[in-house]
C-alpha cells in the first residue's frame, strides 16, 4: 500500500475499500486523486457504500416474536 505524496493503484484502493467505505480520513485522503480520476474505483466506492448500507439496514424491520423468550430458554 502506498503512503504519503506517492500516487495510488486501483490495487490500493481495493485493500484500503473497507477504511473508504467507512470514512477513514486519512485512507479518504491517501486515495483522493486517485479517486477522482479513476471510473472503476469510484464505482466500486459506490456500489461497497450501498452494499454495507444494506447489510446494515437488513434487520430493521424484523420483529421479535412476542414468546421468543419462552421458546429459547
């Protein structure tokens, strides 16, 4: 993974996606350039933020059967 001034891969950025997709400054910053100019990598930015958007909202509207309790303990 490349640091500092040095300019980022398509590579890096996939190792770096979970840090992007949850808003790491610094790996947000490390990334930028290259993020602005690279189709492919943005997209793939897009479609990771949806997917964990997703799996995060994929619960919301279970509801917990009322003798729940009841039937596991």
């Amino acid at each position: 993974m490349n640091t500092g001034t040095q300019k980022t891969t398509c590579a890096d950025v996939a190792d770096d996606l979970a840090a992007i997709v949850s808003g790491d400054r610094q790996a947000l910053e490390r990334h930028a350039e290259h993020l602005a100019s690279c189709d492919p990598c943005r997209d793939l930015r897009h479609d990771a933020t949806r997917a964990a958007t997703a799996a995060h909202d994929a619960g919301d509207d279970y509801v917990v059967p009322v003798d729940l309790e009841r039937r596991v303990l």
